[in-house]
C-alpha cells in the first residue's frame, strides 16, 4: 500500500467504495488523514463501514471542513451531468480529485524521479500496459502494474528509485489526476468511445491528450500517429518543446518508430536501425498489437533497457487475456477470446488478424454498432449473433452467413462444428463481441472466462504452445 501524507490531519471525502475508492480510504487513512467514505450503494457503504471507515451521507454534512473530495472514476465528473457529490464539493470550493492524482502527489514529495509509465489510448492500452511490465520485468526492474487495469495504483509499493509503476489510464481517470507527470506517457490512438462521459469526441481526444502533454521536463511522450487527433497532439507538443516520439504502423516515418513486415524499425537524422522483430509471436499477432509493440519498444528505449532485452522480453511475452487470447486449439481450428473487443474499432483490428473467421459477436450494442466492419467482411465465414445486439448485427450483416445463437454457449457449439467441417488449413473461432457485455454479463471478463471455460470443456481441445 502507498500511505497518503499529503493530507495528514486533514478530513477527506472519498466517494465511490469500489475496489479503488476503498483502496484510497486505507491510504489515507495510513498517512494520516480522516476519512469521511460515502456511496450510492448501501452495500458498498457496509463494507467500508465494516473496514472500520467513518460513513455519511454527504448530502447532509459540512462540507466546510473537507480538503478534498477523492471521486471514483465511474462517478460521473462532467457529462451527462456532474454527480451530486461533485456540484456539492464545487459549491463549497473543495477540489475533485481521483486515486491517481494521490499517488502522483505522494511521488512529487518522496521519489520525483521515480520511474513512472503512464499509457492511454481508446484501444490497446491494456495489452500494452502489461507487455511494458513485463519488458521491465525481464529488464530487471521491481515492476508495479495497475491503475485501469486492475490493482488499484494505492494497494501498489510506494515509489522509489529502481521500481517502476506501470500504470494504464481511463479518460476518467486522467480527468481527475490534474498533477499527472509521468517520466514516459503514452498515448496510443483516439477513436470515439464514452461520449456520454466526455460530451464530444473533441473534449474526449482534450483529456487524452493531457496525459502526454504533462510528461516531465526530461521525459519521453510517446504518441501513435495512425490517427488524426493523435498527429495533431504530436505536432502541439513537438511545438511545446517536448520529447516526442511517434508512432506508426501504417507509414514510414522519418523521424521516430514505425512497423514494417513485422520489423520495429527507428528513424533519425536520416539514420535507420532495426530495433526488434514480431514475426511468430503469436500473442502480439496483428497490426494492432504491432502499435502496442512498437509503443512499449519506444518505453522500454527511453528507459535504457537494451535491445537484446527488449527482443528477448517480447518474444516471452504471454499476452493478455481477453485480449486476442488463444484459448485452445482443436484440430484445424483455433480458439480465441477478445472479449475486451467491446467496440467495433476494437474488434475491427481483431477481424484483420485472421482470414478465416467462424465470428462469435453481440451483447449491448454501442452507436454505430457494427457497420464500419463491412470491409472485414469477407473474412468471415459465419456469424453467430447473441445478446441484445442480435438483430441489428444480423440486418447489418446482410447476405454474410450468420445465425442468431442468442448466447454463447449456443454460439461456440455451433461455430466449432462449422469450423471443423469447413476443411479450412486455419479457422478461427473468434469471440470479438464489438459490444459491452452488461446485458448477459456483469463485464467482459467474466464474459471472455465463460468463453475459455467452454472452449476448454469441448472434447480434444488442446492448449496453444
């Protein structure tokens, strides 16, 4: 745990009593603070309460005596409208702050250079955030890896010199970390996701952006450039004087790194250099992961780490689940779990990896729903539709074969008959549900755990090696 100091003696509401709401009481509570913890959710409100946290409604109390509202990032901040608890905390002039931005505040006082790595993007930033851990890792590096992504960053070790934080970043997140500083941020791509929490993609791409605008004076802002907001962020801070390094997978580039027949190749001064290879790493399998690849290469550069190290961590890098995961293998057929796959540009990089697809897709449709894959069409041999998203997807599909499985022990039932009948040298059964999960599951990892167990449970199926 990271003890928060920087409010010793001072009361502190904590909002939202989640896994990193109530991870923030025990920090500050362990540096020194009274903490005030309230919640929507009685249930979560018992649980604090029975961690031997002070509750309140805090609708009903002095907010003269707080010196910060700590909000959890599922709390609305601004759009649709701000939460309750935040017009309360703006009325009385108390900051809104988020877990993040005590960590951040606890490495300005102890350890400001402190290695810290801080990844965002609207797609990959998962995949990436973990292969960087596991680069430092292998580099030697006492790694800690959280945030977004699972362990909330106060349950981590403290900042120190000689340990890493690897953390990977909402825009939620990043909304409440106003003192965000990273020693390497990253910024993968933009691309339109939680316009109900941002209001426009614009203000979406503002708050992205200000996590590499922020790296630290010696730092390293490491920006993918496949896109246009992402190009834009780079020029602005190339003109802001900072260290910045892009990203490419689809062009060259004569200044940074880009991809190229699966090589990581950097450009500078006219001068270019090899830096890694990707070809038969199955768990970095596609142009996507190609982008993760050569971001988490810039890092591991930018820290020190050599390219023998380098070439050597990605090639032992087991992937992630849910995230192209190859769960089993059957014969001709081979098994795969993105259910982190839960919007159509997501999916649409996992469509591009295979070429012949049996596709298990579906759940609670977001805007848009799937028509910007009609390019990845031809790829698919068969469709099976589940969840609310059923038929839209399958009037989106048009004269693709598909069926309406309804759900997905149904469709993996199906898929991998057809799959294996088919004759094909590498079919695919791929699960990449361009959906949220939250009309037949609680999220997408208990939706990509019943896919593997399924899979699992399917006679001769074989794990990948």
């Amino acid at each position: 745990m990271i003890p928060v100091t920087s409010f010793a003696g001072k009361t502190v509401a904590v909002f939202g009593l989640g896994g990193s709401g109530l991870a923030s009481c025990h920090a500050l509570k362990a540096g020194g603070a009274e903490v005030i913890a309230a919640d929507d959710n009685a249930e979560n409100v018992a649980k604090a309460a029975q961690a031997g946290f002070i509750t309140a409604d805090l609708r009903s109390v002095a907010w003269d005596n707080f010196a910060a509202l700590v909000l959890a990032p599922g709390v609305p901040l601004t759009h649709p409208v701000p939460h309750w608890s935040v017009l309360k905390a703006r009325e009385a002039g108390v900051e809104v702050i988020g877990d993040i931005e005590l960590f951040c505040r606890e490495r300005r006082r102890y350890a400001p250079d402190a290695p810290f790595v801080a990844i965002t993007g609207t797609n990959g930033k998962s995949t990436t955030t973990a292969l960087i851990a596991h680069l430092t890792k292998v580099a030697g590096y006492d790694t800690q890896m959280g945030g977004n992504i699972g362990t909330a960053i106060l349950s981590l070790e403290p900042p120190r010199m000689g340990r890493v934080h690897v953390i990977e970043m909402s825009s939620f997140q990043i909304d409440l970390t106003p003192s965000l500083d990273p020693s390497v941020g990253i910024l993968l791509n933009v691309s339109e996701d939680h316009i109900d929490r941002h209001g426009t993609l614009a203000h979406y791409a503002e708050v992205k952006e200000h996590l590499v605008a922020n790296v630290q004076g010696n730092g390293t802002a490491i920006v993918g450039v496949d896109d246009g907001f992402c190009r834009d962020i780079a020029d602005r801070l190339d003109r802001a004087g900072k260290n910045v390094v892009r990203i490419s997978v689809k062009n060259p580039l004569a200044s940074g790194i880009h991809v190229e027949h699966g090589t990581i190749v950097r450009t500078a001064g006219g001068a270019r250099s090899e830096i890694a290879t990707l070809g038969g790493i199955g768990s970095l399998r596609g142009l996507h992961n190609a982008q993760n690849a050569a971001c988490a290469a810039a890092a591991a550069l930018a820290m020190g780490i050599s390219l023998d190290v380098l070439q050597s961590g990605l090639r032992s890098f087991p992937g992630l689940a849910h995230r192209m995961e190859q769960v089993g293998r059957r014969g001709n057929v081979l098994f795969v779990n993105d259910s982190k796959g839960t919007n159509a540009d997501a999916t649409a990089h996992a469509l591009s990896s295979f070429a012949d697809i049996f596709w298990i897709a579906g759940g609670k449709p977001k805007a848009g729903g799937i028509t910007s894959l009609t390019s990845f069409f031809p790829r698919i041999r068969k469709a099976y539709l589940i969840g609310e998203a059923a038929q839209e997807f399958s009037s989106t599909l048009g004269s693709v074969a598909h069926e309406i499985s309804q759900t997905l022990d149904v469709a993996i039932a199906h898929a991998a008959r057809d799959a294996e009948a088919s004759g094909l040298a590498d079919a695919v059964v791929l699960l990449s549900p361009a959906c949220a999960s939250y009309d037949q599951y609680r999220n997408f990892e208990i939706r990509g755990t019943t896919f593997r167990e399924l899979v699992q449970a399917l006679p001769g199926v074989k794990p990948v090696v």
